[in-house]
C-alpha cells in the first residue's frame, strides 16, 4: 500500500512539474558595498494569469562560472525577499488577462580577489523552465526554460583593485500592444559607474532545464551537476528570429543609446523577447546583463489622435509648422493654446517642453488638462495660455518650444505636437547714469588735505539703482576712505571722503572707478566714472657724519677711543640713531654706544678700550645706522667704521746680583742672592723660581718675590746642606714672566750648586805631641774635627801602646789626650765613624 502511494505521489508531482508555467522574463543585478563585498540580485518576473502558483520558488540557487574556460567557481543559494505587481502605464486600461509580479531574490556575496581575478571576467546563470505556453513566437513554449545571465569583470586587474556595479534597467511594466498602433517602452538603464551602456536585441536563452528537470537538484535529479555556457537558444517559429522578434511594421526594435523600445506589431498574441545590455569603460566591454520579457498584443478599440493649435494672442490667425514666430518688445508677449481630442470623454492633457532653452522664461496658465465631450454632440476645446518675461531674449537666435497634447488611451497614450519657433525681444531700458559734484578729476593733493565730494547714480526707468566704488590696483580699505555706497529706487547718493595721510602719501598715483549700477532682466547694466589723485611728498635725505672722520681706526690693545656720530635731517623728521657689529656683539666685545634721538638730529657716542682677546680679531667693523620716521622715509643712512686693532710688545728684562754660574759651598755655607725684572712697557712682571728636576722646599732654599707694573724683584737663599752635597750639582731657573696681548719668551737666569763634603784625611794631626806644659803641642787633638761626615759619624778614638793596650778612649770629636801616665814613644790610634775607620801612629815626647 505504501509503495502505491508512493507511486501516485510521484506521479502527481511529475504532472505538477510538466505543468509548471510561470516565467515571463528577468534579469540579474550586481551591486558593489565595500571591500570585496557585493549584493547579488535576481529579478524574475512571474505570470500571475497563466503561470502555475506551485511554481513560485521560496529560494533558489545560482552558480558562478569563470570564461574562457567554463570552470565552475562557486554557487549562491538566494531567498525571496519581496514580491510585487508589474505596474501598468494608465491603471484605466488594465485587461484580465495580463497581471505580472516582480518577485526579487538578493544573497550578500564575497569577491576575493584570490579567486576572482581572471582577466577574460566571470558569468553567473540561474537555469529554470518552464515559460508560458500561450507563447505565439517560440516553439514548443510550454517546454521552453529560461537561461537568467549576467557577466561581470574580476575584482582584481593590472594589480588593482577594480570595482563594478551591473548596469541597473528601467522596470518593466504590465502594458500590452495594440495591433497596428506604435508602442513604446523604455528599457534603458542606469551604471553607478558611469560605464557606458550598449542596448542590443538577443535570442533568449533556453538552457539545458526541461519539464522533468525545470532546476537543478529537484527530486530525481540531485546529482546533476549545472552546466555552463554555450546556453542552448529558444527556436523561434517561422517568420521570427533576433532582428524580428516580433513583427510589424516596424518590427520590435531598441535603440543603441537610449534603449527605447519601438514596434507597430501586426498581429495579436503573447511574445517573448531578449534584450542584451554591454558594458563598456573606456571603450572595453567589461560585462553585461540579458533581460527576457514578454509583450502582450491586442486588438483595441480604434484611438483617435489630439490635436493641438497655437495663435499669438489678439490675433486670428493660427501658427504654421517651420514658422518663425516675432515676440517683440511692444506687444502681449502671450500665446493661446487650444488642444481637443475626437473621442468623447476622452482625458487630455498640455505638456510645454523647451527644446534649446530653459523652462523658467514663460509663465504656463489656463485649462492644462482636463476631459472633453462628455456628451454625444459637444465638441469640447481646452485653452492655456503661454506668456514670456518681459526680459526675455532669444539674443537674435531662434527658441523651439514643444507643446504636446496627450490623451489616455488604450493601451498607450496618443500624442499631437506642434514645435513653434520664435524670436523673442526683451523690453528697452535705459542706461544708469553717474555724476560727481565736484568738476575735477584729477586731484593734486598733499599732507593734511581731506578730498571730500558726493557721488550721485539714476536711473531713468525709476529701478533700483546702486553706487560702489574700488581702487584700481589697491584695496580701498588700505587708506583711510569713507564711502558707503549704498542703492535706491530711481537715484542713490553717497558721500566721499579722504583725508591724506602717511598711507596717502605711499604711492605716487591712485585711481578710483565709482561705479552705477541698475538691473534689468536678471542683467547688471554698470557706468563707472574714475578719477585721479595725485599726493605730493617731498622729502630730503637725513645726513650722517662722524669724528673722528676716518672709517679706519688704528687702535692697540688697552688704548682707550671715542667716536661722536652725528645724524641731520632738514626737514626736522624725527630720527633714531643706532649701532651694530658685523658678525659680532658690541657689549660683548666692551664696546659701549649712547644716543640721543630727535626732530631733525640724532646724536651718539661710541667708547671702547679694546681688550687683549680683541686682538685676535684683527679687523673690527661697526655700523652707524640712521632711520628716519616719517609717512615716506628715505632709505636708512649708514656709516661703517673699520677698527683694527694691534698690540706692539717689548721683552722684559732680568739680571742679578751675582753671575749666573756654578756655586761650589761649604757644607753649611749660606748663599743669597737679588734678581730684578724691568719692562720698558710697564707691563705686569713675575718672578719665579724653579729647582730643576727638584722642589726648592725639599732642600730649604728660599725665594721671595715682588711682583709690579714694570718692574718684579726677588731674593734666593740656601745653605749648604749634606742633601745638596748627595745631589752633586742643583740646578735653578729664575723666570720673569709678563702680562700681555702678545707675551714676549720669558727671560731665564739659570744659577748650579755644588755642595762640597770636607774628608776625614784632611783632619788627619800631627804625629808627634809633647806633653811638657809648655803650651806648645802639650795635646794630641783634632781641633776641627766634625762630629760627621754627612754620610759618617764620629763614634769614638782609640790611642794604644805599642804592646796593643788601650791607653785612652774618648766617644767626643773634642778629644784632648795629654799623655798622662803614658811613657815616651810611639803609640797607634783607631778613629772610628762607624762606617769607616782612620789609623795612625803618633809619637809621645817627653
């Protein structure tokens, strides 16, 4: 039972599908957002009489394929979002059995340019069938699909972003034809890109759907795969095929540029038709969108044309075709219009369209529209009335103005036009006039004088008229000038007023236009009037001097200097004097300037007592400059003085009291001795001492010194030291040193001392004493014996006999040994300096 029902379910499916009519055209839409993100759209236009209810699909799906070489990229699935009646041109002349809704799909869709950036571009289809089977024109047309098409460019090209919006068309509507009557529809469309749009007509595409497969994936034929193009085209009947999709005299045909469709088709029926529109950017096709759509033919009740006349008003007779019509300036400037129509209540209405110029020259009133012969015998005529501006012109040139009458009729509008051609001439005005109230005008003026007159504009025609002024080359509001300007109806005065002042005077010549000015016909009609001022200035150029006079100052360093600047100016303008160094600072370099400014005189004063650093800058330059404050100065005056500054030296002197030499002492001998330094140029002198390779402290030498201005004195003392003595010889430099720009070499006194160590063999005595108390050699002693030897000291003597014993010993240098207990002879003696000994032999006399 179940496998039964199933069968019966299929099989009423399967009729339901067979018989699945509905299409009646469409298109699809592709709208650039963001980024790579676009909007899809598909338009697909149903039949609501003869189309199937169970054929309207919720959502669809559309695939994306790539020319050149068919690869498949990608597929959409799109949902219906709205579903709306097919308007018609006139609601009144709708019939029963033409009603058509627009049902429309959209889905957000992403262009990577990764993908999408084959140059040959891309192509999305939406396969479906089946189309109307009360097609007059197709074969087989209950059986016949729809290949919905549209190309579109890569997103990426020539390594750049490229961005695209299909072209968008006009609506279709729900009109049908009448047999033998001229039919006309707009299928243009709009290019947000501002692409160029190219209408063509196309054989529709039939595609690979059929009544058992109307779409992809439906029950039974889900594996199928969509195919792509070449797309199968439908097969026209005899009689028929692209260039006369429907025919008649003329047959259906659309206009390259406007994509107006045009036809007078001679037979009634229900016809399908393609329209192709290419997209062109800068003269490369970049994609295109196809459109099939069907028209509805009928035989219709017989509609008489309108008519339409025109006469100049106040006249009688009637305007002819390819006459030119005189508007002139003395006459109505108006024109009757009288419009009617045959049939009886029958609408008509009056359209006046411009040809070459614009809509806002006439004025439209009267009876527009409105309708006529609402009774079997009235013949009824409509009147409007077309009258031009005073101010209008056709400045010699021929205006063509349509007036078109158009009734209601079924199932499109006839129209009558008559296209009247006309010169128009604009009403006469007369020209504005200016005056001054003073005779002159050229004005010699000077410092202190106030030019003051008024200005007077008219009109003849009592119009507004207006007075402004400007100055040729300069801007008025530069001066100190009043005047308003200023307008009124009929004449307008304004007064003028300059006093000359110091801006007055900055220019030799100045030129003012005063100007009148009145409008008629939207058109400034000016006079202008102009006058001269001459300012007189005349002005003396300010003297400056200097003393001394010279502009090159030899100065050394220390030399005290005064320079007295004096600025005159016999005009007795005031004047500032001032004074700069080139590349230098005047206070910093110990320059020091004073002024006194003044009318007429400016006086300074400049001091300076050079430095020794300036010396260094050989040449100085100071500039004096004098600036004069009036309404047109005179150039600054300026005096440059060159200082050059030198600094002579003389070298100092240094002698001694005693010869630079070398000193040989006495250890323990005292030595001094006076140096003097003297400089003839009194320059600050020091002297100093210095030890060479040595400190003079470290040895107890001395110096002293007196420094002075010229003069430096200096005193050196030692005494001969066992330290000295270890040196050998000790070297000392005395220096004399000076303070100045360019110091000369010091001068050098260079004294060497040599310490000299007596010996223990030089203190040897006598070797014989006698004892005897004759005051004569009674001892045996050493008298000048010292305790040391620098390096020795004395530790003790020693006398022995002759047999080795000691016979005296004393730890004193002073030792006196007289003899005492000791025998006659010879006795031996030990000196002892610790580190040396001395011996001897010694006689005792008695």
């Amino acid at each position: 039972m179940k496998h039964r029902l199933l069968i019966l379910i299929l099989v009423m499916l399967s009729a339901t599908i067979a018989q699945a009519t509905h299409i009646v055209g469409g298109e699809f839409e592709l709208r650039y957002v963001r980024a790579n993100n676009y909007q899809l759209y598909l338009n697909l236009y149903f039949d609501d009489v003869n189309g199937n209810p169970g054929a309207f699909d919720q959502s669809i799906t559309v695939n994306i394929f790539e020319k050149g070489t068919n690869r498949w990229i990608m597929s959409r699935a799109m949902s219906a979002q709205s579903r709306v009646p097919v308007p018609y041109t006139n609601i009144e002349c709708t019939v029963s059995q033409l009603r058509t809704s627009k049902i429309v799909y959209n889905v957000p869709i992403t262009l990577e340019p990764e993908i999408f950036n084959n140059p040959d571009g891309y192509y999305v289809t939406w396969e479906r069938c089946c189309r109307n089977y009360t097609i007059n024109n197709i074969q087989s047309p209950d059986a016949a699909a729809q290949t919905f098409y549209m190309e579109f460019p890569a997103v990426r090209q020539n390594n750049a972003e490229f961005r695209n919006s299909s072209p968008r068309l006009f609506p279709p509507l729900s009109d049908y034809a009448c047999v033998n009557e001229l039919f006309y529809f707009d299928f243009s469309g709009t290019d947000a890109d501002g692409d160029s749009l190219v209408y063509d007509m196309v054989t529709p595409l039939n595609g690979f759907t059929t009544p058992a497969m109307p779409a992809y994936g439906v029950l039974g034929y889900e594996q199928v795969q969509p195919r792509p193009a070449p797309y199968p085209l439908v097969r026209w009947q005899p009689g028929y095929n692209t260039q006369n999709q429907i025919r008649g005299n003329p047959p259906m045909q659309i206009d390259a540029v406007t994509g107006r469709l045009t036809m007078r088709p001679e037979k009634k029926g229900l016809f399908v038709f393609g329209v192709r529109v290419q997209e062109f950017r800068m003269g490369k096709k970049i994609g295109e969108v196809r459109r099939d759509f069907q028209v509805m033919v009928l035989d219709c009740p017989t509609n008489a044309s309108p008519g339409v006349l025109v006469r100049e008003k106040g006249k009688k007779a009637t305007y002819q075709e390819n006459e030119v019509l005189r508007i002139n300036p003395t006459g109505s400037r108006c024109l009757d219009v009288f419009f009617t129509d045959p049939d009886r209540n029958e609408f008509v209405a009056l359209k006046v369209i411009p040809v070459n110029f614009p809509a806002n020259a006439f004025t439209f009133s009267g009876q527009q529209q409105g309708i006529i012969n609402r009774s079997t015998t009235a013949s009824d005529t409509l009147k409007a009335t077309i009258c031009f501006d005073e101010c209008f012109t056709t400045n010699g040139s021929i205006y063509k103005l349509d007036l078109v009458v158009q009734d209601d009729g079924c199932s499109l509008p006839r129209q009558d036009t008559v296209r009247l051609s006309f010169i128009a001439e604009p009403i006469p005005d007369a020209l504005p006039t200016i005056a001054l109230s003073t005779p002159l005008r050229k004005f010699n003026v000077a410092l202190g004088d106030v030019l003051n007159f008024d200005v007077l504009g008219a009109d003849a025609d009592g119009q507004v008229v207006s007075v402004s002024a400007r100055g040729v080359g300069f801007d008025l509001a530069s001066q100190n000038i009043s005047f308003t300007g200023g307008s009124g109806t009929g004449t307008v005065q304004s007064a003028f007023s300059w006093p000359i002042d110091c801006k007055a005077l900055s220019a030799e010549s100045y030129t003012i236009e005063f100007t009148v000015t009145s409008v008629f016909c939207g058109t400034n009609i000016t006079r202008t009037e102009a006058i001269e001022v001459r300012p007189a200035n005349v002005n003396h150029v300010p003297t400056i001097a200097a003393t001394p006079a010279d502009r090159i100052i030899m100065l050394q360093a220390g030399q005290e200097f005064e320079m007295d600047v004096l600025g005159k100016d016999i005009d007795g303008h005031a004047l500032a004097l001032t004074a700069a160094g080139t590349d230098f600072d005047l206070t910093a370099t110990g320059m020091q300037f004073t002024s006194t400014n003044g009318n007429g005189s400016a006086t300074g004063k400049l001091r300076w007592t050079p430095f020794c650093s300036n010396q260094n800058e050989t040449v100085r330059k100071v500039t004096f400059t004098l600036k004069e404050s009036t309404c047109n100065p005179s150039p600054d005056q300026t005096l440059t003085i060159e200082f050059r500054i030198s600094a002579p030296n003389n070298a100092p002197t240094l002698t001694a009291d005693k010869a630079a030499t070398l000193y040989e002492l006495e250890l323990n001998e005292p030595f001094e001795v006076n140096f003097t330094g003297d400089d003839v140029d009194l320059n600050p002198l020091l002297l100093q001492a210095a030890g060479d390779g040595f400190d003079l402290q470290d040895y107890g030498m001395e110096f002293t010194a007196t420094p002075g201005n010229g003069k430096a004195t200096g005193t050196f003392k030692l005494t001969a030291t066992c330290p000295m003595a270890d040196r050998n010889v000790l070297r000392v430099n005395f220096i004399l040193t000076e303070e100045a720009c360019n110091p000369a070499p010091a001068p050098v006194l260079t004294m060497e001392f040599k310490v000299r160590v007596p010996l223990l063999q030089d203190f040897i005595p006598a070797n014989i004493f006698t004892p005897n108390n004759d005051g004569l050699n009674d001892y045996f002693q050493i008298p000048d014996l010292p305790s040391d030897f620098c390096s020795a000291r004395f530790a003790s003597i020693k006398i022995f006999n002759r047999w080795g014993q000691e016979v005296y010993f004393s730890n004193q240098n002073t030792f006196k040994w007289d003899g005492a207990g000791a025998n006659a002879g010879v006795y031996f003696y030990v000196i002892d300096f610790g580190n040396t000994q001395y011996k001897g032999s010694l006689t005792l006399v008695r």
